[in-house]
C-alpha cells in the first residue's frame, strides 16, 4: 500500500477513534458552499476540555480542588494550589483533542505471543486471556468510576536477545502477522495497542521506522524499555540498561510527525523504569501536544518495595503521567500479594496505565 494511500487510510481510522472517545455528539452545522450554492453539511473538530483536563490532573495528583485556583494559557498546563506545594500535577503542554490521558485508564494485558514467560498475552488461550483481560478492566472501572477504562493489548515487538543475531544488534524483531494478531484482539476488545521495543545493542532511532506502518495506524501507540537498552555494548539481561532524555524525546517527536503527517489522535508513548539510572536527564524529556508521556514503574516484588522504587524513582522525577507494572505471579509470591486497585489508586499521582504481567 502506497503511503498516501496509508495516510489516508490512518486519517479516516482517526476519526473514527475520536467519536469513539466521546466526540459523536457533536452537532453538524450549515454553511453555504460558492461554488455549488447549496447547503453542505460539515462537522466541527473536537475541542479540548481543559477545565476537566485540569481538574483529572488534580484528583491523580490527590490535590483537593476545593480551594484550587487553576490558570491556564492558551497552550500550557499551570496548575497552582493554595493547599501544600507538591511535585504533581506537572506543567506541561496540553495535549491536542482526542488524547486518551488523563480522561480515561488505561488497562493493559503484557507479553509475546511466542513466550508463555513474558507475560499473559503467550500464557493463555487466547479467549481465556480476553476474558480476564475484560474482568480486570471491569475491576478498575468499579475501583474509579469517574475515570472510564480503556483494555489494551501490550505486545512486545522488539525482544532483546542473548546473542548477537545477523545485524549483531542482539534483538529479536516479531513477523507481521503477530503484529496483526495483536491489532486483531484489540478488535475484538475495543481497545488499542502498544508495540514494545527493547532495543537490545541497537537503538530506537534504528528501530522505530521499522514499525511505522503499524505506529502509523491510530489504535497503535509505543512503549520502550531502558532495561535492555545496552548503550555501553553488554549483552541483554547481563546488566540494567538505559535511556537518555535525547532518546526518549526522539521517540516522542518520531510519534508526533506520524500525529501530524497522518492526521491523527494522541499518541501514548510509555517508558518503563524501575532505577533512577535507566532514564537519565528526566527533567530535558519534553511531551508534546501529538504525544503523551507514561513514566511506567516497573519491577516485581513486595508492596513496600514498590512503594519504596515509587517514592524513589517515579515521584520524585515528575514528567507527564505515571503506570505501574503489576506481576500476576512474582508479586503475587510475596506475602504481602499483589496490589489490589484501591492501593494502587492511593499513589501519588495515581498511575493512569496499568499494565499486568
């Protein structure tokens, strides 16, 4: 398919996305066309809703807006509280209509097809997997039911590898129809994609353009991975890698050129992180209107040792929105269990993407 073609294709989906999202209400209005002298029918875009906007921002941020005064510019988030001074909500641009954050959750099932060790989405049969996946969205709808869930498939596109491979980047790039399949069950669920990238010895300027006919379509949005980024030439699961700023803001304007060139909605961008080294330079990463930013907290393990990587790592080193991880089996073995929604929601901020492993 030529791109025009695709573009164009991209451009009738995205509309179909945004009404979708909340938009069919709107009413046609009448103008009168000088070339035809007839009555045409036309449908205004979407606005952004900036007073709720604000105020979701607020209520993640657990910042009572009972005494807030919010201003704002014609561009910018500047949220000001007279309670105490906190590091949330962030000050950023706001996102063009028809973003999905933080105006919905979303609910996130992760893995690869191909690995029954890489999460839910290899674990199980496949309508096993979407009813679970439908039963833990429905979860957190009753958990928030001011904030609409959104189910999404996670599926990891690009797997770092132990060995080298032909290109000696030490990646693992998924055929096309497993990408396919993964467009097919959001589908079926409504919902939309990630495609993940670990990157391995190569690098996401490398990696992205490889995938952009799917980051192209308007359900497809990306995450990456600092864990298996091995800038300094290590070998996959040997060591911790890691993201620079430079990195993810080339990942965050790779997606908005897609946003502009293909008419599109927001795209998500999410970035895991469970080590303050694995982003460095955080406060340089810069969201734009086309895309919005997802700190994801990964890592397994007890409730306070996920407190305690989320006071570290996440609170701290404020960029847009915040997620969480959470391992059906690995935190599920520790004795205190895995979170339960309502002590996930008690985080500041409360994550706005959920992913289950």
């Amino acid at each position: 398919m030529s791109l025009k073609k695709h573009g164009a294709y991209a451009g009738a989906a995205a509309l179909a996305l945004v009404y979708a999202f909340g938009y069919s209400g709107l009413v046609a209005s009448e103008y009168r066309s000088e070339a035809f002298g007839a009555p045409e029918k036309f449908i205004p875009l979407p606005v952004l809703d900036k007073a709720d906007y604000n105020a979701r921002l607020l209520a993640l941020a657990h910042v009572s807006s009972t005494t807030e005064t919010v201003s704002t510019a014609s561009t910018s988030v500047s949220v000001t509280s007279t309670t105490t001074p906190s590091l949330w909500p962030v000050a950023t641009l706001y996102p063009n209509a028809g973003a999905l954050l933080p105006f919905k959750r979303v609910v996130a099932y992760y893995g690869n097809f191909y690995s029954k060790a890489m999460g839910v989405l290899g674990e199980y049969p496949t309508d096993q997997m979407l009813a679970m996946l439908a039963s833990t969205t429905d979860k957190w709808a009753a958990a928030d039911p001011s904030t609409p869930t959104v189910p999404a498939i996670h599926y990891i596109a690009v797997v770092a590898q132990g060995s080298a491979g032909k290109e000696g980047k030490y990646v693992l790039r998924m055929p096309d129809d497993q990408i396919d399949h993964a467009l097919d069950l959001v589908r079926r669920v409504k919902g939309v994609v990630f495609l993940d990238v670990q990157v391995g010895q190569s690098t996401v300027q490398h990696e992205l353009p490889q995938l952009e006919k799917y980051l192209a379509m308007p359900q497809v949005h990306l995450a990456i991975d600092p864990e298996f980024s091995m800038k300094y030439g290590d070998r996959p699961g040997t060591v911790i890698g890691t993201f620079d700023a430079a990195d993810i803001n080339f990942a965050v304007e790779y997606l908005a050129g897609l946003v502009r060139d293909n008419h599109l909605p927001p795209k998500m961008l999410v970035v895991h992180r469970f080590t303050q080294a694995m982003v460095t330079n955080y406060e340089q990463i810069r969201p734009l209107p086309e895309v919005q930013v997802v700190m994801d907290m990964d890592g397994f393990g007890s409730k306070d040792l996920k407190r305690g990587t989320w006071s570290r790592v996440i609170y701290p080193e404020p960029v847009q929105f915040t997620g969480i991880k959470l391992f059906y089996k690995n935190d599920a073995r520790s004795p205190s269990g895995m979170f339960s929604p309502a002590e996930v929601l008690s985080l500041t901020p409360a994550p706005i993407y959920i992913q289950y492993q």
